[in-house]
C-alpha cells in the first residue's frame, strides 16, 4: 500500500485532444490554488492464480482521499449547496476505514 500525493491540474501541460475536442479550460491565478489530492494505492506481487487459471498482475487499485459536501456559498461557476468534491484530511481512522472498505473487498 503507497499514499501519493498529486496536483488536480498543473499550471503548465500539454493536452493531446481530436479534431472534434475541445480543450478544457483549466486556468488558475497562481500555483497556490491548485488543489492537493492524496492517493491510495493498494498492489500485490504479481503471480499465477491456479484456481482461476489466471495471471494476476498485482494491480488491485487506486483510490483518492476525497469527500463531496455541499458547497457553503455561491459562486459564479455553482450555485450553494451544490455538490464539490474536496480533499480530505487524512488520519488514522480514515486510512483504517480505507483499508477496510475498499481494499479488502478489491481483494477478495
């Protein structure tokens, strides 16, 4: 298990997009208010399932420690009380309530 953090958007990147794409809009004023996020990863030693006849790869999956709540005041891009997706804060019992509902399912 690895806990990674990562940037939602980054201030300079290029965007690979078809024809019939439109690139999205993602400015911001300054790198202060791009928005942290922290992943959790869950892998395994890859191997040969032989109940299953299978290879698993080790891959069991990637989660991020968000929570949607409601958002407080109106702006120009949502109306209050719409939902937003925020960064949660990270402790122990939110790693602990992680590993229990969803790593343990991926798993078995």
């Amino acid at each position: 298990m690895k806990e990674q953090n990562s940037l939602k958007a980054r201030v300079k990147k290029k965007f690979y997009v078809y024809d019939d794409e439109e690139v999205a809009a993602r400015s911001v004023k300054s790198k202060h208010f791009i928005t942290k996020v922290m992943f959790f990863a869950a892998v395994a030693w890859p191997r040969y399932d032989h109940t299953r006849k299978t290879f698993f790869d080790g891959k069991i999956g990637v989660w991020p420690f968000v929570e949607v709540v409601a958002a407080k005041q109106t702006s120009r891009n949502r109306p209050k009380g719409a939902p937003v997706t925020m960064p949660q804060n990270v402790n122990s019992d939110v790693y602990k309530s992680f590993v229990l509902d969803k790593v343990v399912p991926a798993i078995c």
